[in-house]
C-alpha cells in the first residue's frame, strides 16, 4: 500500500521503517528543514512537504507533536484529507510529557477528525513506545505487544487492523473512535510508569482473553 506518514520523528520514522520491510510504499511528509529532511530516511520512497504527501497516499499516518497546537495547525494549513484514511498516533501530552492537555470530554483523535472531516480517522500505536516501533522489539519473550486502535469506519478499521498486524503488533479492536479518550490516557500511564518511576521505555501493553471469550453481548 502507499502509506504517507506526517513527521519524521521517533513514531513516524520507526513505523515507516517497519511497515516498508513489509513491502509498502512509504512517502514521508516533513517540514523539510534547510530543504531537506535532517534524518536517513532512505527506505522511503519519497520526503517531500506534509502538502505533497497527503496527496499521494490514500493512509496518512499523523505522527506529530500535539502541545502548541503543532498538529491541530499543520493539519489545517494541509487539510486535503477527503477519501483518505488518517491514521492517528499523536498522544495530547503536555510539553513537558507528564500530563495530558485534552481527555475526557474529547480526545486528540476526535479533535483531529473534525478537522480532516470527511476522511475517516483510526487511532493507532499511540499506547506503544516508539523504543518497542524497532524490527524485533515487538515481542517480549512468547508475548506480542498489543496495538490497540479504533474508530468509526469498518472497512478503515479493516486497513489499519492489517497495518498493525504488519507491523508486528497484535491488533485489539477498542470500538468507535470516542474510545481514543481511554487510549490516551493509557499512553499517559506509560509515560509514568517509564519517566517517574524509571520504569524505562522498552515495555508494552498486553491484552489477554481466554479463547473463549466473545465481544458480542450474549
Ligand atoms: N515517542 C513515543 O514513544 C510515542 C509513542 C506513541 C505515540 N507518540 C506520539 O506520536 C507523536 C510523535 O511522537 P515522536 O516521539 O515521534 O515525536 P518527535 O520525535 O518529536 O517527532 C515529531 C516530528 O513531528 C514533526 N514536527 C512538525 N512540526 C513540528 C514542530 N513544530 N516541532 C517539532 N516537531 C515537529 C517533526 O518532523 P519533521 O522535522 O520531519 O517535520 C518531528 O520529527 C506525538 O504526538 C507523540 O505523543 C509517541
């Protein structure tokens, strides 16, 4: 698939690195300081501006800081997101990474859907470390790390499911895209765990169920 990712940073570069070993096509949107980008990319196909790179792919990957409305404003000086899927993996962290600026009431995911509207929004490996993103990290002994995602659209959902997966990481449905508001904070509790109490950031999430267990109410 042509994956356009937004922001060449520890996510964007990591997850960029991962799924073109799976043989998509990644282009990469950047500010592109002094005219070009400041990091190897050279497994992508193409850098170019965030401009030029949401053009080309039908998945657009957001990987960019949210605090100062970093996110929020390139995506509106952008903003040519019809038919696309946007996957989103910002966390609303506060400049300093120890809190949160949005929950609750709202999530980043759903601020950014009104924004990229009506391209359809899938929030994803926003609860994984970039440290976990690197071939070969994704496993803890037997244990894959969990990629939760969610969203509104089925068939956008389906895409993204695949991405995860392609990307090393066992996929669990989380349900519409409100459910980003739980998926934040749960980034949030990671963050804690590894900077307040030096729990370190090569650690996972991992969701478990019995065989047996179904999702559909009985
Ligand atoms: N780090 C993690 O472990 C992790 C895990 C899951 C989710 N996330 C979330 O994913 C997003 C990206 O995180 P990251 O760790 O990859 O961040 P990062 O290393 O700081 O990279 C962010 C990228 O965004 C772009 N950018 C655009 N405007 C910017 C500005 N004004 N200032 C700084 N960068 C700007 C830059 O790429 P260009 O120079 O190419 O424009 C930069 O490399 C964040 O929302 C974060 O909360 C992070």
């Amino acid at each position: 698939m042509n994956i356009s990712i937004l922001g060449t940073g520890n996510v964007g570069r990591r997850l960029g690195q991962l799924l073109a070993a799976k043989g998509h096509r990644i282009t990469f949107g950047s500010r592109l300081q002094n005219g070009e980008s400041m990091v190897d990319l050279s497994f992508a196909d193409t850098v170019t501006t965030y401009s030029e790179a949401v053009i080309v792919s039908d998945i657009v990957v957001i990987a960019t800081p949210w605090a100062g409305d970093i996110t929020l404003n390139m995506l509106r000086t952008v903003n040519k997101f019809e038919g696309k899927i946007v996957v989103d993996c910002t966390n609303p962290l506060a400049p300093d990474y120890m809190s949160n600026l949005i929950g609750h009431t709202t999530s980043a995911a759903e601020e950014i859907a009104k924004i990229v509207a009506p391209a359809q929004v899938v929030k994803a490996f926003n609860t994984i470390f970039a440290e976990v993103m690197e071939d070969g990290k994704q496993n803890f002994s037997d244990q894959m790390a969990t990629g939760f995602y969610c969203g509104n659209d089925a068939e956008a959902k389906a895409i993204v499911c695949q991405l995860i997966s392609d990307a090393g990481f066992d996929p669990v449905d989380a349900g519409s895209l409100k459910n980003a508001r739980y998926l934040e904070p749960m980034a949030q509790l990671n963050i804690q765990i590894a900077y307040s109490m030096n729990g370190g950031t090569d650690v996972a999430f991992r969701y478990m169920r019995r065989p047996q267990t179904s999702l559909m109410p009985s």
